[in-house]
C-alpha cells in the first residue's frame, strides 16, 4: 500500500461541515466518493488533520489516504480534481512514508478570522468575511488583549462547553491583528485548538476592540477556567484553517 | 410621487439572471418583492438599465422605481437591504427628477470580464473567474486585437444571432486588457451592448490570446457582419456589470 497526503481548500458555504454524517453534504463525503471512483467502487477513506464545521473555509487542510494504486504524484492531484466538485480544490499531492498520518502527526495549525468593515457588506464577501456593521472595532486594543493570549495555557474558558477532550491546555505561539483596505484579520498559530477555540477567541477580541471587554478582561476570563465567562463565538463564515504543520 | 434611483450589486451565482421570470429567483423578482413589502403590499415595479444573464454579476447596476412614500434618501438603501436577501445588496439611493430613466437614459456602461490564470482554481473563485487552466494567453496580442473593436461598428458578429434589435451599430470607447497576478481583466466602456456582446468579445480575444486567430481576423470577422465567424461567447461567471453612466 502507498500512503498520500493530499493538501485540499474548501469552501465550506454549502457544507455541512467537514466530517461525513448521514445525509448531509460534507467535504469529506465528497472526497471519500472521488477516492472511491479512482478505485472502482472499493472504498478508501481519507483522514483529515481535523474536522471543520459547517461554513468553515479552508485553504490548507490536510488529509491522506492509503491506496493500492501507483500513479505519478500529481496525477492524483488531477484525478481527484476532475472528479471532485468545484468547492473543494486538491492543491497538491505527495507520497510520504508510512508513518505519517493527518491527525496525529500534525504539530501545529494556523486559523484565519476574517471581519469586513465595508459600509454596505459586497454581496461577493457575505460567505467570506463577517460584516462589522456599525462596529468600529479598535486593532491597537485587541492586539494588547491578544498578547494575554499568546503562550500555553488551559483555554478551558474559550472553548465550546461540549469539548470532549479532557486536557485543555494549548500553546498558542502566534496571535495577530491585521488591516488591509477594509479587511480586518486575526492570524493564530498553535500547536492545536479545541473546539470553537478560535471562533470564541475571535467573538472575544471583538468584544475588546468594541469597548465591551478590557484586555485586562481577557486575562481575567482566560484564568478563570470557566467557559460562561467569555462572550459569543464569531461566526462560522469569517474562519479559514490557513494550513496545518507536521515535522519534516 | 417621487422617483428613486438605486445603485445595486449582486452575486448573479444564484440566480437565474436580472429579468423576472415565472417560477425563477431573479434579482428583479427579489428587489421588486422587497419593495412591495415596504409598501403595504402594494405592487412596485423597478426598472433597470438592462437585463443580465444568469450567473452574471453586477458591482454597479442601476434602477430606478416611483413611490407615494418620501423616506430619508438612505433610509431606502438601508430598508431595502434589510429586506434583500444578501446576495443584492443597494449600494446608494438617491431622489431623481421624474424624468430620470434607468433604462432609457443610460448613455453609457461598462462591464469587466475576468479570467484566473491559477494552476488550480481556487474553490473561492469558481463562481468569479474563469480558469484558464492550460491556456496561457498573451495579453499584449489581445490588446493587439482589442484595438480593432474600439470605436463605432456595426456588431453584429459580436453578438447572439436571437438579438432582436435590429440596429446592432455601436460605439466602444475603451477596452483594456489588464493583469494583476493571477487574474486577467478586460474592462469594457461604450454607450450601449447588445446581447452577448462583452461575453462574444471575450471569448474572441481570448481565441486570439491563445493563437487560434490573430488580431487580423478580428478585424476581418467585425467588418463581416456574420455571427457565426466570431468563436465561442465566453461563460457568464467571468463577466460584472460595472458601471452606468447617464448624463448629469
């Protein structure tokens, strides 16, 4: 058998998420389907870096397959892509060893946020970047909250109540605010995210940047350990998994 | 009554084009639905400067409606927004003299059609550009060919064979050919386009961008009047209603 790792971007509009759940669109329905057109109807199933929820973009996701097929490297990359639908794009393919696997080889794992601070949300931006409205948020602010942020720590309080996983402490290595135009980003680095993490994370800075919360707030929430304590989570739309590390 | 002029864009992805049609979701059904809403469910009628196809979109499409109602002139833009589903958005409104005619007084448009040059299109793209793929056009023979099309011609190779008008003499006063990196652009302004025009033109430069036919053919199967010599008219996706100009 060879082992591929496929890098996929998606975008997550008209999914249902990432993970197959009966009856629903996913992308990995759609990419275990394409996998098991190239291997006449024997099923392969692929293994992601992680799930995404529904909405969720991505450009970057990782994923592999174990098949007993030899194509050239980028013939798998092609085939796949004639057969996949138009949302979800192969970005490149490669053979790795054996041991390499999605989940629990990845070591790291970067998340876009993205808000939109044009006057009239463009129609071509409402599944892409979340719509500030009439908030004026300040950057300066929630980049000093971001800082309270970075570094490892039990992120117990921004994560979904639902989170299984027992141990929540992550190292977040990255965290930063960017303008361009009219475009607003949060860029997050870490070594992994709990669920709902950068979502929770993101309604939280905004929360900051609009005069709601201090960053002196955030630091105060974050030890507290208590997932009432920080605001909404940003929505769906705004977030991109950016790309997912492993060690070389 | 008074007159109000819109200035509207949409994402045409969803929709079955501008014109209202029986049983289909079109963005004339959508902003006329929109109107009778504020209006106590008395009918409203919008015209347009002009219909578009389906999948086409528009930054700057203009319309004009009369109403017994004398809102704030924004106070139309934001009510109509928030009855608009999020794929039309009303970019500014306006009081106009009742003598302004969103379709009749339009002296001008312009309409940009846009290619990706991407190795693999990005799932964030497909509905917005269209992909070159293999085909590596070169921009300074488009232009090349783009020369012969500017000015006041008889276009009748340049558009569908169902137009009904029968005076198919227009003026083009510009058309450029751009690049900004991975995208290919060609802006279009003239005082009126008949149907298929922007996407017949396209499709033709394109042709001779890749080599099928040089920039001589053009001129050749312009000044033939014969539809069936121009190529293949280029898909819907690529091409954005800009702009529309009317006296002052």
């Amino acid at each position: 058998m060879n082992r591929v790792k496929a890098v996929v971007s998606y975008d997550g509009t008209n999914f249902a998420g990432y993970q197959s759940q009966p009856g629903l669109r996913t992308v990995q329905l759609e990419i275990d389907k394409a996998l098991r057109k190239i291997h006449k109807e024997i099923p392969v199933h692929s293994v992601a870096s992680g799930r995404t929820d529904a909405g969720v973009h991505a450009f970057g996701q990782v994923i592999h397959f174990d098949t007993p097929l030899s194509l050239p490297t980028d013939r798998w990359k092609m085939a796949l892509n004639v057969l996949l639908p138009t949302d979800i794009r192969i970005v490149s393919t490669a053979y790795v060893d054996e041991d390499f696997h999605a989940r629990y080889g990845a070591i790291g794992k970067t998340y876009k946020y993205v808000w939109t601070r044009s006057k009239v949300q463009s129609p071509f931006e409402r599944n892409y970047a979340v719509h500030l409205g009439k908030w004026n948020p300040d950057v300066e602010i929630m980049q000093a909250a971001a800082t309270h942020l970075i570094g490892t720590h039990d992120f117990t309080s921004f994560c979904s109540s639902k989170t299984a996983t027992t141990n929540k402490v992550r190292t977040v290595k990255r965290l930063v605010l960017e303008e361009e135009g009219d475009l607003l980003t949060m860029t997050i680095e870490g070594n992994g995210f709990l669920y709902n993490m950068v979502r929770t994370i993101a309604g939280m800075l905004l929360a900051v940047g609009i005069g709601w919360n201090t960053p002196a707030d955030v630091k105060r929430i974050l030890e507290s350990c208590d997932r009432n304590n920080a605001g909404k989570t940003a929505p769906a739309h705004g977030l991109y998994l950016e790309s997912v590390d492993y060690e070389d």
